[in-house]
C-alpha cells in the first residue's frame, strides 16, 4: 500500500465532484475493478466525508498540528479502518485496508484516512494543504522536500506566477509614469 498515494487520493476525494454515480465511478477509472460495485448510497457518503474531511487540510493551513492530530483522529473514530497485511512472502509484506467494507465509498474513506494518518506519522502533520491561487479551494498534499508547495496544481502555480508577474509591471509602469510628472 503506498500510503503517499492514498493521502494524495484523499485530496482529490476532497477537490471531486460526486454528484452522480457516473462521477464516481470516473473516479475510479484506474481501478476498474471497483466501478461495478459503485452504488447509489456511494454518492451521499462521499459527499458526507469531503464536508468532514476538508476541515483537516484548512487546520493544517494554520499550522495548528494538534488540531490537525485531533481532526483526524475523530475521523478515525467515526470511520473505523481494517488494515491488514498483504504479499506473498517477507520481501514483499505490505498494508492494505480491508475490502469488507460493504460499499466502495467506505473503502474510499478508509484509504484516505490510512493515507493521511501514516503521512502525518511520518513526514508531519502540515504537509496538507489548501491552494493559494485566487479563486482555488481545492486541498493538496505536498510532498515537496523542503515543505514549500503552495498550489494545488501547476496550473494553479503558473496562474499565480503570471499574475504576480503582471502586477508587478503594472506598478512599474506607474511608478515610471508617477516620476515623470514629478
């Protein structure tokens, strides 16, 4: 199980649109064993978890750890998680969430909260984010080694780069154009 990529995957459960049935399973376009068993009931309950789980990634946002340990925490209370171990031998040994669950959203929520708590644990609890871009909500997780990512995307980044760019030319134009009036 890489739990990189599942904390990663509970940011883009968070950013998704699941309005209909169809959405989720486009969701799941790369895990096309699941898209059968996506259901009607799936819909409402990931909807339910982006409204619970969102909350997490703006305390981080704060730089309030403990509160970020704590959100989590009672996620994992409400959504209790199965983990076990997989592989076929001591070389290969690794963490899966059980697939007992009986929905695909509730295997959803566990990954994702797998994911977030074990990156939490190991690289830290502000390692979660929410996009600076204007206009963006959508959450991330960064990855980047020195902590520094502030975009949900590069093409959040490259807006916000432009932009500052821009602004920073039409101060320049101003204050030429202020000088030669003086």
């Amino acid at each position: 199980m890489d739990f990189v990529r599942y904390a990663e995957r509970a940011a883009e459960l968070v950013n998704g649109s699941f309005d209909e049935v169809e959405e989720v399973c486009a969701y799941l376009s790369d895990r096309a064993w699941l898209v059968d068993q996506v259901g009607p009931r799936d819909v409402p309950a990931l909807k339910r978890f982006q409204r619970e789980l969102r909350p997490v990634f703006e305390t981080a946002v704060d730089g309030d750890e403990i509160s970020v340990v704590t959100a989590l925490n009672a996620l994992l209370n409400t959504h209790p998680i199965t983990p076990y171990i997989s592989g076929g031998d001591s070389r290969d040994w690794h963490l899966h969430v059980s697939n007992r669950s009986s929905s695909v959203a509730e295997l959803l929520v566990a990954e994702a909260l797998m994911g977030l708590a074990t990156l939490v644990c190991d690289v830290g609890a502000l390692r979660l984010g929410v996009c600076q871009a204007t206009g963006c909500v959508d959450v991330f997780v960064d990855t980047s080694p020195n902590q520094s990512r502030r975009y949900c995307s590069d093409r959040c980044s490259s807006r916000a780069n432009v932009a500052a760019y821009r602004a920073r030319r039409r101060a320049e134009a101003t204050d030429v154009g202020q000088g030669a009036h003086a």
